[in-house]
C-alpha cells in the first residue's frame, strides 16, 4: 500500500459513497486508477466493507470486555459480532481484551446488551461508556 492508497482510504472513510471521480480530483489522478486501486484493496482484504453511519437517535456505547485468560478471544469476538446492535468489535491490548461499539434503541437496550455479555462464561468483566458525541476524523 503506497501514498495514494492511503489518500484514497481517507477519503473513502469519510464517505464511502465518494464517486471514484471526485476521488480521483482530488488525489490527482484518473477515475480508472482509483477503481483499480480500490478493487484491489477490496480484494486483499484492506478494504473489508462499505459502511452507513447513521444518527438514529439511538444511544451508542463503548463496551470494554474482559475475557478470561484461556478463551479463544477471536471467537468469543465473531459471537459478539453478530449480536444485531453491535456496529464494531476490536481486538485489544492493556487490560480489557476487546472492545464493542453499539448501537441500542435506549440506554436499557444497552443495560440488556450488557447482562447478555457478562451471563457468557468466558467474559469476566465489562466496562461501559456512553458515546456524547461522534465526529469524523
């Protein structure tokens, strides 16, 4: 991945819906190379997916989860992943083991989210934060 890549990948994360030639316009080059290029970062996997953010009104959180030192903290991950209000999960280091971002209807369904977690044998603990606000990088 070159510099070009890396200026389309920035563009691309503030709105993935960017016409490949505005995108080109901007970084200097044709619409062509910017198709080909995200093709093939789509391809390698460096382009995992096209996204909508959305404001719902929804209450977003940060859940912090601590797993138990012998759980396969990838699968425990790919279970978290496809519980419907979660938008992220990350692999983390330092004391927590991975990191949700949801998205709940109300801080209850957040609560709910959060008992759902901590009843799985493999999580030992949670930290949660409400997100206040939310703005582009």
């Amino acid at each position: 991945m070159d510099d070009l890549d890396r200026r389309i990948l920035n563009l691309l994360r503030r709105d993935a819906r960017t016409p490949y030639t505005e995108i080109a316009e901007e970084v200097g080059t044709s619409e062509g190379t910017v198709r080909n290029r995200v093709d093939r970062m789509t391809s390698e996997g460096v382009i995992e997916r096209f996204t909508v953010t959305t404001r719902t009104g929804n209450v977003k959180a940060m859940v912090e989860i601590s797993v138990d030192m012998n759980v396969n903290t990838s699968a425990v991950s790919e279970r978290l992943a496809d519980w419907e209000e979660v938008d992220f999960v990350w692999q983390v280091s330092g004391q927590e083991d991975i990191v949700l971002i949801v998205d709940c209807v109300d801080t209850r369904a957040v609560n709910e989210l959060i008992t759902r977690a901590r009843e799985l044998d493999e999580i030992e603990g949670t930290k949660t934060r409400l997100i206040l606000d939310e703005r582009l990088g």
